[in-house]
C-alpha cells in the first residue's frame, strides 16, 4: 500500500443521541468530560454525507484529558437504541474511560444513573489480559462504555499520571464478524498497525461482559501517529450471530462513528471502491469549512468517517 495513504489518528468516537441534555449532563457529571464546543449543523451536505439528505443536527465535543467525544442528536431522529443488547451483539461498541481510582471513578458513577453490564462491580482480569481493573455499562441512552485502570507500568504513559481520577480515553472497541478479516481491512486499507494480540476468558470475563463460557480474541490497531486512543477489534467466539441490526441508519441511537483523519482522502477512497466497501455517503463529500468526508461501513457494518482535514 501507498503509504501516503493510511489513517493518522482517531479523532473521536461519535455517539447519536436522541435527548443531548441528559447525556451531556451524563458524561459531565459521572465521568469527568467537559465540553468544548456546541454547535447546530444544518449545510445540505451534511445530510448527504450521513446518508439521510435533509437532516440536521446539533453536536456537542466533549474533552477528557487530550481526548475527543461527540455526542449528535439528529433532527429528524431515529430509533432508540435496540432493547436487551449484549456484549456479544454484533452492533456492541464501547469507548474505554481510563481512571487512576477504579473504586473512586465507580463511587462517582454510582451516584447517577447507569444500567451495568458487568457483574458484581469492577473486575480485575488476569495477568495474561495485563492485570486492568475494568467495569463496563451503559449510559442513558444505551451505549457501551468501560471504566478501565492500568497498574503500575503497564498502558500508556499517560495513564501513569494520577492528579486527575478521570484520565482520558484508551481506545474504543468494536465487535467484529470476522476477526482476520477486519485486521485486513483495518491494516491493509487503512494503514493501521497491530500492536497487540490476546485472548481473552475465564470468571472474570465472563462477569465483565455479563455472558456465559466466555472466550473473546482481542486485536489491539495502531493508527500511524502514536497515543491514544487506538481501536480494539473484538471476536467473540460464540457471538450473537442472529443478532444484527437490522437496515442501520446514521441517525439511530445504536449508531457511533469512529472519526479517522487521513492524509490523502481521495486515494483511500479509490482504494475502498476497488474493494466494493459499502458507501453511506455519495462518494466525497466536501463540507462548507473545506473539509473533505466520506462515511464508510467496516466489513461488520460499524461506520467510519473518514476525514482529510487540515483543522483537526
């Protein structure tokens, strides 16, 4: 591949909403997130880029320590997210909120409103899985999310500082069809690099994902800049093969995006046509600040917005 054309960094993970108060208040007072700028979207091209020509929207950026999320309410709105969801759905996307205090970020999340995944508060996983402390639920609106804690010398060097407990986000992880195919489409295509493999099971898997006879393989992907966050591919080995969303949709709560800056956009895109990767948006989109976007679907059906963009 070209190496001029490959995915620079994750820019942020962003999360359709239906009620962008409540949410935003969620992510503000339980998990530390501040927010950096508002803004309502409603340029005609932005409507094609998301695949629903006409809509509108309202986007809040949210910042914890150097990291990025977006929460995006859409008018018109779409369906809620999809009752009954596990962490073996196909659809399962969490973002993982690094803590210096799992006991302490855990109290604090106890004092609002959340729906666990996780069985009997937060786990620590096993030596061979890097000994984190993890805890995984879901916010108001249905999305994943994880309180993770690194020991001493293990993760980023950024997540060995303690001044703060709400430290940032490590990465966000996805549920894949096909693990060897998504590591091809992820590294091949987008010039990601795989910079961990493991293989995940055992009691305390199994209550951190709330499942049974649990065994997950785990493929951690580098973009070409350092740093977090970085993207994890999840495949489970008995995963809820009849449980895909059905006709998904931009504006549908179960629907995140992961924002991926790229230095030569047009050639990606030529690149991804060659391979018949499925297109929500009309190819290229040019937006009114003169960033170029296109909105892809990952070999599982997860969206990616691909953005050449030299404000970001």
């Amino acid at each position: 591949m070209n190496p001029r054309s490959s995915v620079l960094r994750l820019l942020r993970v962003s999360r359709t909403v239906s009620d962008l108060k409540k949410t935003l208040a969620f992510y503000t007072d339980a998990l530390g997130f501040s927010v950096t700028r508002e803004a309502e979207i409603d340029e005609p091209a932005w409507g094609e880029l998301m695949g629903i020509p006409g809509a509108n929207g309202h986007s809040a950026i949210l910042r914890l320590g150097k990291q990025e999320l977006e929460l995006l309410a859409y008018d018109p709105p779409g369906r809620p997210y999809p009752p009954e969801s596990k962490a073996i759905d196909f659809w399962f996307q969490h973002v993982a909120v690094v803590v210096s205090d799992v006991n302490m970020a855990y109290a604090r999340l106890c004092q609002c409103s959340f729906a666990a995944i996780t069985e009997n508060g937060p786990q620590r996983l096993p030596p061979n899985t890097g000994s984190v402390t993890a805890f995984k639920f879901h916010d108001p609106e249905g999305h994943p999310l994880e309180l993770i804690h690194f020991p001493a010398g293990t993760g980023d060097a950024a997540w060995q500082q303690r001044l703060e407990v709400f430290l940032g986000i490590d990465h966000t992880a996805i549920d894949v069809a096909d693990m060897e195919q998504s590591i091809d489409f992820y590294s091949r295509l987008l010039g990601l690099s795989v910079i961990s493999r493991s293989v995940n099971t055992g009691p305390e898997q199994a209550r951190l994902d709330h499942a049974t006879n649990v065994l997950v393989n785990v493929a951690a992907l580098q973009p070409t800049m350092q740093g977090p966050p970085h993207i994890e591919l999840l495949g489970y080995a008995q995963p809820a093969k009849d449980r895909l969303p059905a006709d998904p949709r931009s504006n549908d709560v179960v629907t995140d995006r992961m924002v991926l800056q790229v230095n030569d956009l047009p050639q990606m895109m030529e690149m991804l046509d060659a391979e018949s990767i499925q297109f929500i948006s009309p190819g290229l989109v040019t937006m009114r600040n003169g960033d170029r976007v296109a909105l892809v679907s990952d070999p599982t059906g997860h969206m990616l917005m691909l953005m050449e963009s030299h404000s970001a």
